[in-house]
C-alpha cells in the first residue's frame, strides 16, 4: 500500500506554496473515517440513559456540562472537515427535531467504520455508496411496520397524557435520568396546556418558556400557565387579582418627539404654567387608564417618575419589560394587543389575566403572570448549580421539541434499542435477496444497528455482547424486546434493585418517535455516504485576511 | 508506515478523558473543601483574604470565602455555585453544603477507583437523598406558631444558632433578639430590602441598636439647617421626588415643527431672544428679564409654600433642596433633608406611609406620612435622621457598631445569615436539632437502611452515611475536641434511638441538642443535602473535559487541522 505515489506529476506545481492536495483510499478517505471515529468516541459515552457527562469549556471560557452532543459539539469547535460533515448531520436533526443527535452521530460514524473494512476487502466507495442507499430506502420501509399501536392521533394528544408523558421521558431520560419521570409529566403538562384544543392550532416551540432561578433541588420545579418574570415591578402595588391590563410597547412617560427640541417659552406665565400642564396631561391619561378599567401596566420602556407617581395614585401597577420579545410573549399570555402609544385601549385591546403577583423564590424576585387560559406555559426550573439548570434546559428543550414532533406525526415505535435490532435481522434478511456486490454493504449497514443497543448496554456497564445474544434470540417471538434500563415501579418500592435486561419496551412505555428515527437514519446515511464520497482533498494556503467572524448564533435563544 | 496523528479539533485544545478525569475532579474539590474546612461551627476559625484590589475580607461565611477565592477550576467552581445557591435559598449553612459534597465524593472515590460505573454510583446517592430528605421531615419538630410568645422563643433559638458559628457568636442572644425583631416588624413577603442595615464605625458591639423605623445618615445640607428643628413631635413627612432649588424648569422642553419654514423662523426666533435678552440688559431696561427670573422664584417660593400649608413638617427628597428652600423651611419651623437614598426613601414611606411624590400640586392626608417622633441624634462620629413610633412600620433598621471596618462587614454578613434563617423559620416551622444532631441521625438510617440493600448501592449508600459524619467531626476537630471519641459516642445514643444527640461545644462531650436549643430550620437541612448531592452527582458524572482555547487565540483552519505532513 506504501508504494503508492498518489501525487499527479506537477500538480503540486500548479498550486500555490502550501497548499495541501490528498488523493486515493490512502490518503483521504481512511483518514477522513479516521476522524469521524475519533468525534465518535468524544460522544459515545454519553449515549442514552447511563450515559456519562462531559464538561466542555468553550472559547469563551464559559462552562458547559452536559451529555447533549449537538450542544458539546457546537462548543469543542470540530475543525475537521470530514468530522464537520457528520456534526452538520446531527446540526441538521437538531433544527428538524431537536432530538437524537448524538444517534446521528453515533450512526454515521459506525457506518463509516464499517465502510473501511470493505474498502480494505477491495469494494469501491461507490459500491458500499450504493449499498448504503439500498439499505436506507428499505429502512425507511422497513420503519412504519413496527409502529406500537396506542391510539395517538393528533387530536386526542390532550387525552392521552399519559402516552404522551411517557414519550417525553424517554426523551429526557437520556438526558437526566432518574429526574426523567418528574420532568416528562412537568413538561407536558406544559405543552399540553400550550396546545389549543382544536388540532388546526400549530404548536410552536417558543410557547413554553423556561425561567431558571437558582437554588433549591430540581424537584422543586414547577410549572406556571403563563409567564414568569426576572424582575420586579415599578410600582408599589405587587399584587393584582383580575388584572386588566394595557401593553404598550413605548415608555410610560411625557410623550417625547424624535426630533430634539425646546420649548419657547414667550412669557413668564408660560413658564409658570408648563409644569403644572405637564403633570395635568400626565394625570389625565392615566386616570382615563383607570376608567377604563385598567389595573395594570406593562410597557416595553421606561415609566417616568411623574407617571409612576400617578399610577401608584390610581393604584395601577406598573411592570417594565426590557426585551421586546418578553413584551410580545406577555401581551399573547393575556391576549392583549401592544400599544405603540400612550392611550386608552379599547375593550378588545386589553388583557386579561387572573393573577400577576411578585413571588420570591430563592432570593430571586419574580414577576409571575397568571393566566389559566394562557398560550404561553413556564416552566421554573431550579438546581443548585448554574451547569445543572443549563443542563436541564436542554432536556426540557428536547423533550418540547419531541412533543412538537408529536404533534406532526404521533407515530411510536419501540425504544431501548428494540426497532434497531428488528431492524438489523430485517435487513439482514434482505440483503441475502440482493445479487450484486452491494450485498455486503447491506450486510454492514444492518449490523451498523446492533451498535445502538450495545453502546446502551455499554453505557450502562453491561456486557453488551451478551445483552445483544439475547436480544437476537428474543426477537423472534417478541419484536419490542429492547434493553431497559432501570425498573422504576421496583424503585418505588425501595425492594428490588435496578436492573439492566433486556425486556419488552412496549410493556415498560420505552416509546421512541418515527420521525426522529426515520431523520436520524436519513441523515446520518447522507453523512456518511458524502464522506466516503470523498476521493481527494485539496486545501488552499490559508490566507492571512482578517479574522473570521465568531458564529454569534449560538445563544440566541430570544 | 507511520499513521499521522489526526486532529479534528482546534489547536491548543485541551482534553482530559475518563477515570482519571473523574479523579482528578474529585482531588480539585477537595482542595477547595481544605480552604473553608477549618470555619464551620462555633469554634471555627475566621480566614482573612486579600483580593486583587487589596482589599481585605474577614469572614467565616464559606460562600463569602469561596466567592472571594476566585477558583477557575471548571470542576471546583459548581463548589462555588452550590455554596451561592444555599446562599441564595436559605443563606445559612454555606460550609457544611460544600463539605458534605466533598466528604461524598471522597467516599464515592474508592468506588471509582475500583472500576464502579459512575452511573451506579450515581442512582444510589439521589436515592439516598431521596431518603434522608424524607427522613428529616419525618422527625422535624413542628412548633406551634399559634403563640406568639412561643413563636419567638423559636425564631431566637434559630438565630441564636446560626449565630453561635459566627464573629459575634459572644453576643449572639442579644443579636438574636435583635434579628427576630426585625424581621417580626416586616409584613408577609418578608421582603429582605426593607431592612436597613447601616454601619457606625467606634463603639463596642452592644451599642449597636435597632430602630423600628427608618435611620438614615444625615444628608449634604446647606446653610440655614443649623437653625432647623433637630426634634419633632407627630410630624407630617413629605416623601419628594423634586428638586427644591433654582433651576430650570425642564431642560428637554419641546418644540414640534410643521414645515421647514417654520424652522428657520424658529431659529431666527432663538437668536432674537437672545439678542432682545442682551440688549434689553445692555439697556438696563431688565424688565422682562426680570419676570422670568421672578418666575423662577416665584415657581419655587410656589411650591414651598404649598408644603408648607399643607402642614408639612419634615421634607425629604431624592433631589437636592438648595439653600434658598433650606432657609425657608429654616425660618418655618420645618426639616428638610434632600439627596436621600433611594431606597432610604423607599423605605421611610413604607414606614410612615404616604407615596413619593414629584408634585406638590394636591397634598392631601394620603401622600404625606407621619410618625410619631422624628430627631436628629449623634451615633458615634456621625449624625442619624431617625424616624421612630411610625403607623405602618413595616421596616426596620440596624446600626451596627464596631471597633474596624473589617468587623463590621463581617457582623453585617453573620446578621444577613442570620436574618435569612428567621424569615425561613417563619414560613416554616419545622425545626430540627443542630451541632450534628440530624446528620448523626440521617447517618443511621441510611446506615441501617443500606444494610436492606442487595449489590453494589449497599456500599455507596453507606458512603452516603458515612460522609454525613463530616459534620459533627469538622466541629470536633475545630473545637480541639478527640473526634473519634465523641462521634463514637454520639454513634452509640443514635444506635439506643436518642436522635437529638450532637455534639455540645461547651462541655466537650455529647447532649441532647434539642433540649439545648441548638436549633435549625428543617429546610436548611434539606437544601443543603439537595445541593450537595446534586453538585456531587455533577461531578461524577463527568468523565470529559475539553478546553476550547480562547477565542482570542489565532484561528487555526481546516488546512492547518488536517496536517497531513
């Protein structure tokens, strides 16, 4: 293999002085697989329920500690651009699911690792190409028939809280297991609370809102129709039952005109009256406030002295929001329409909220906006340290964009690894009925699927070779049998320890969704097939321009 | 051939990886642990830290040191935010939280070293959590809040407890009175701002007092205060938010312009003005100059006077009150203080009632206040305003005397622990016994309860239970006391079921802490294990760090990454 002298005769040449050219099995495509293992290995570990956590300091010395591999990924800065392919894949099934990124990558990397053994047995990449995508579009078949059956429909979501509570634990059980079954039921009361009763209403990922105060044990989180506030009002009024309320996105104050201006004051009585004008207007508009009904303020600006001197008078309370999209999210909690200008609100324009009170949790103040028939449902998160709230934000994230998932298409299969084993000796099966030389990546690609039970088995310290015996055998009778991890009914009882088996997920409500899968597979495939695409790799001289912009995307979550 | 090494990340990225990574950790917490180790308890010793500014800290309050130690060890800092957020949920019981973590880890250490799967270890502790949480609430004593009389009784002993670790632990009972009766003065929401807390440097400890009412040190004042009333009886207070000194009235007044026309006109206007202004002075003939400047007055002389009528007896306001208006109060029998705190203020008009107001148009009963008497005395080298006997005395204030500016920054922090503790101890009235008293407790249940236990939890449960120990051994070892001897004792009361046995620091030897009144709120005790098995879960179930380099540094690229040489 050493023999080989890749380099075109004067190619080299043709480039300028430290530009970089690869050619051939040897030199790109080993090594390109090479890498995507390597970011593999970062992310095993912290695969599924027992998975362990990784702390990642980022280039902002800011501290992440989590097990979510789209987050770890995003902060480590992967420069590799075969690795970078993989950590788009699992990028793009962030942004259509929000969940099983770390499968995307897991997957992909397992599919190249078995890729290069072929290679190495002589197939051409185009070959174990063909063959991968053979395999997928009978995956892709394969996948809907072994949906588990519980009834789930779009409109009955709100009926089967139950079903939809445990789908949403599986997906923060990889996250922060052992807090998962407390969590699941928290976060979808929330969404289910989000969610309009008519089926037509879309569910959109922003309604439920997390507010992370610190302090406390997770078990303490609650979860509030309505919004949740870091702040404290202006006013001296803190509490309002059967609050009316009027938003106005502009300050609370003597109306100002954009242009800088003075008054001209041609007379000494004109000096003498201007203040006592200025405070009669202030006056008169928010006592026509008060008629109508209002008793509380919020406002996207500042609330001047004078007015909030009239408002403590009317006993109106006054809340200041300093982001715009806070602004918005309260004015949809309470139905309300923002104001751009200091005036009375119609009927229809005014909110409408049961109870807005300042509440103190931990040492924090907290605005809290009640409204049981709200759109917008947060969740008050609380842990000790600041890594763990992240953490657990993440975790909630996923699960609500699971639910959103959900709601697009509330089709179940089975999870702990049970549709991936099916799966496996599914397509084990078809690749024999398949002639050509893309047998043998078929092969592959089935076997890819046995390494998500077993990393499972080996996350949580079980022989993994013999939990996959097992389940092969298992899964002639039975094809929901999956790895489970932990029997929760045996911990409430305090008896029985927690086990590590392999046993029916559909009895122990181990729900994995058809779309995460079905996207996670198609991706990380296309990933892995664009990878071994690759035959040459040519790198220009990098050029000594001005430093590239940092991606600034990457908190803005507002 | 020789297999180049592969680099996906960038340059200069650090990456430490598994069981040792772990380990590593858990040798960094302890680190820390050793730093505030010595300051729990009654015998604890004080560490005196000098920031980057030079600035030098006295204190015992762990989350204060911690704070103060700067640690940039990714894996110590969760310390740091676990001992912030008992700070923030109970602000007592900083020490023990971040000792307890690391007295778990410790124990959890063996373990790893062993080859047991974090995980495991992992599910055991919250598991145990789970239980010692419930076995505090199971034994926490509820005190009747019903009387008042016994109510207090309770407070005092709480505070008197969290004191008793502190500087001021010689005159804890008569701090303790002092806290729960202030916190007693504030309404339901037990809101912590509407405490006053102001220092006096001189005197001893015990002249410092509390007021029920407002004190705040005597303001800038210009000529004409000496002649002021220092003493009135049931005044009437006006809570200003307007300044009472000639000025403008309004340095943003507005003009609106129709057309572009219009505002050459304007400008023409304005240098006309001007000019009328200059001439008309030039020729003497300041008539109309004149009025604007008796308007000026006559807008202040307005206002004063309407304070005045309205019977107003004290002013106080956010802005300055110039020597014009101090005089004219002077000459009135009235009291002025202007460029008052905010929330001085703020607090003086949840005392005495009233609002703040910014105009003086219509006074009435409900926007001035009163108390019952208002005077200026002398604290130490400084002047106090104080407003005592007010209606709606919902606030209080400390003055807190002491001998260095070091000393009293460190009794403000033991009193803030200690006020935090009674407004917890209101909201919730089960107490448990302290000096040890409920760790040694929790401790055998959880011993006897691992011994139900089959595989690998039995062990880290009694880990769990062991490092519970640390508590009543810290303070034995702080107080020179033989550690071994007194837990052995204590273990064998909790065995014969006496679980309010703790450590007693004065006679060296074990006592039923409950009848001692060693007393502490049960939900301090939760928190605290809340965190520290969180924090100490965090930990361990890290097994990767990876060190991004910072930004700053140059950006290396893909070319540089693949380094095919």
């Amino acid at each position: 293999m050493a023999l080989r002298v890749p380099k075109a005769p004067g190619f080299a040449s043709m480039m300028k002085e430290g530009s970089k050219y690869m050619h051939g099995l040897e030199e790109a495509v080993y090594r390109n697989i090479g890498a995507c293992k390597e970011l593999c290995e970062t992310t095993t570990s912290s695969f599924g329920p027992n998975g362990l956590n990784k702390m990642v300091i980022n280039h902002i010395e800011k501290l992440f500690v989590t097990n979510d591999a789209a987050s770890i990924l995003r902060e480590i800065d992967v420069v590799h651009p075969a690795a970078k392919i993989l950590m788009l894949a699992s990028d793009m099934q962030e942004k259509e699911i929000g969940d099983g990124t770390n499968y995307v990558i897991l997957f992909g990397s397992k599919l190249l690792e078995n890729a290069e053994s072929l290679l190495r047995m002589g197939l051409s990449p185009s070959e174990v190409i063909d063959g991968y995508n053979l395999a997928l579009k009978k995956t892709l078949e394969l996948l809907p028939t072994f949906e588990i059956k519980v009834n789930l429909t779009k409109e009955n979501l709100r009926d089967n809280e139950k079903v939809v509570s445990k789908v949403l634990q599986t997906a923060i059980g990889s996250k922060l297991f052992g807090y998962h079954e407390f969590l699941g039921e928290l976060v979808t009361k929330a969404c289910l609370t989000v969610t309009g009763s008519d089926s037509s209403s879309s569910f959109n990922v922003d309604n439920v809102r997390i507010c992370k105060i610190l302090g406390g044990g997770l078990l303490q989180s609650t979860m509030i129709p309505g919004m949740a506030l870091k702040r404290e009002v202006e006013s001296e009024i803190t509490k309002v039952n059967q609050a009316r309320i009027a938003v106005f996105s502009c300050p609370i104050d003597i109306q100002v005109t954009e242009t800088k201006g003075t008054v001209l004051l041609k007379s000494a009585d004109e000096l003498l009256a201007f203040s006592k004008d200025e405070e009669a207007s202030i006056e008169i508009q928010i006592k026509a406030l008060s008629d109508a009904g209002i008793n509380v303020i919020v406002s996207g600006g500042k609330v001047g002295e004078m007015a909030l001197h009239f408002l403590n008078k009317y006993k109106i309370m006054a809340v200041r929001l300093q982001s715009k999209f806070d602004l918005r999210r309260v004015a949809k909690t309470i139905d309300a329409v923002v104001l751009p200008k200091l005036r009375t609100p119609t009927h229809e324009e005014m909110g409408a909220c049961d109870s807005i009170f300042v509440d103190e949790i931990g040492e924090t103040h907290v605005i809290i906006f009640k409204h049981a028939k709200s759109h917008i449902a947060t969740l008050i998160l609380r842990g000790s340290t600041d890594q763990i709230l992240d953490d657990c934000e993440r975790a909630v994230d996923d699960a609500v964009n699971n639910f959103k998932a959900l709601t697009r298409d509330p089709v179940l299969l089975p999870g702990g690894g049970a549709t991936e084993i099916e799966l496996a000796s599914k397509l084990t099966e078809y690749a024999r009925t398949c002639p050509g030389i893309e047998q043998y990546a078929i092969q592959r690609f089935a076997e890819t699927f046995e390494y998500i039970p077993k990393i499972l088995a080996e996350n949580s310290g079980v022989k993994s070779t013999e939990i996959l015996a097992k389940l092969y055998v298992g899964h002639h009778d039975n094809p929901n049998l999956g790895f489970v991890v932990g029997q929760m009914q045996s911990e409430a009882t305090q008896s029985n320890d927690i086990t590590y088996e392999t046993g029916d997920v559909k009895l122990n409500e181990l729900y994995d969704l058809y779309v995460t899968k079905k996207w996670a597979v198609l991706f990380a495939t296309k990933a892995a097939c664009t990878v071994l695409s690759v035959d040459e790799i040519i790198c220009a001289k990098p050029a000594g321009g001005p430093k590239q912009k940092e991606n600034k995307g990457w908190d803005n979550d507002d | 051939m020789q297999q180049p090494m592969i680099i996906i990340l960038k340059e200069g990225t650090d990456s430490a990886q598994g069981k040792s990574q772990v380990l590593s950790n858990i040798s960094a917490c302890q680190a820390v642990a050793e730093a505030i180790r010595t300051t729990l308890g009654p015998r604890g010793m004080d560490k005196l830290i000098v920031d980057s500014h030079s600035k030098a800290t006295i204190s015992n309050d762990g989350a204060t040191i911690l704070k103060l130690l700067e640690i940039i060890h990714p894996a110590a800092r969760t310390l740091v935010d676990i001992a912030k957020s008992q700070d923030a949920e109970v602000g007592d019981g900083t020490t023990s939280v971040v000792l307890l973590t690391v007295e778990l880890l410790k124990n959890s250490r063996t373990f790893i070293e062993d080859g047991m799967h974090p995980t495991i270890i992992i599910r055991a502790i919250r598991k145990a959590t789970a239980l010692a949480i419930k076995k505090i609430k199971e034994i926490a004593v509820h005190i009747k809040v019903d009387d008042p009389k016994e109510q207090r009784a309770l407070l005092e002993k709480c505070a008197q407890t969290t004191l008793s670790s502190k500087l001021i632990a010689r005159q804890r009972e008569f701090f303790a009175k002092m806290v729960v009766d202030t916190v007693l003065m504030l309404d339901d929401l037990l809101p912590l701002n509407m405490i006053g807390i102001k220092k006096v440097i001189g005197g001893s400890l015990e002249e410092s007092c509390l007021i029920s009412g407002v004190a705040f040190k005597k303001t800038f004042s210009y000529a004409g205060f000496e002649m002021q009333q220092k003493k009135l009886l049931k005044p009437k207070i006006a809570l200003l938010n307007i300044e009472l000194e000639l000025k403008a009235e309004r340095d943003n007044a507005e003009i609106r312009l129709d057309n572009v026309a219009e505002y050459q006109k304007i400008v023409d206007a304005e240098w006309s003005i001007l000019y009328d202004k200059l001439e008309k002075l030039h020729l003497a003939g300041v008539k109309e100059y004149q009025k604007i400047v008796d308007a000026e007055w006559s807008i202040l002389y307005d206002k004063l006077e309407k304070l005045h009528l309205a019977g107003v007896k004290v002013v106080l306001s956010k802005l300055p009150i110039g020597d014009v208006a101090t005089q004219y109060f002077a000459d009135r029998d009235m009291f002025c203080a202007g460029r008052v705190q905010e929330d001085d203020l703020r607090r003086t008009q949840k005392a005495c009632g009233g609002a703040i107001i910014t105009t003086v148009e219509n006074l009435s009963e409900q926007t001035l206040g009163t108390s019952e008497v208002f005077e200026e005395i002398q604290i130490g080298s400084e002047r106090y305003n104080l407003f005592t006997g007010c209606p709606k005395a919902k606030t209080a204030t400390m003055i807190l005397r002491g001998g260095s500016d070091q000393f009293i920054d460190e009794v403000d922090r033991s009193l803030h622990d200690a006020i935090m503790i009674v407004r917890r101890a209101v909201k919730n009235d089960s107490i448990v016994a302290g000096g040890g008293a409920i760790e040694m407790a929790l401790s055998r249940t959880l011993r006897d309860f691992s011994r139900t236990v089959a595989g690998k939890e039995q062990l880290i449960i009694a880990a769990y239970a062991k490092a519970f120990e640390v508590i009543p051994r810290q303070l034995c070892e702080n107080a020179g006391f033989d550690a071994t001897n007194i837990l052995n004792k204590l273990r064998q009361k909790h065995a014969e079921n006496n679980i309010w046995y703790g450590v007693d620091i004065m006679r060296e030897d074990v006592s039923d802490n409950f009848n001692a009144a060693v007393w502490e709120p049960a939900v301090v005790k939760i928190n605290a294990i809340t965190a520290a098995s969180e924090a100490a879960c965090l930990i361990l179930s890290v097994d990767e760090t990876i060190k991004v380099p910072k930004s700053s540094a140059e950006p290396s690229n893909a070319a540089k990454a693949m380094n095919m040489a």
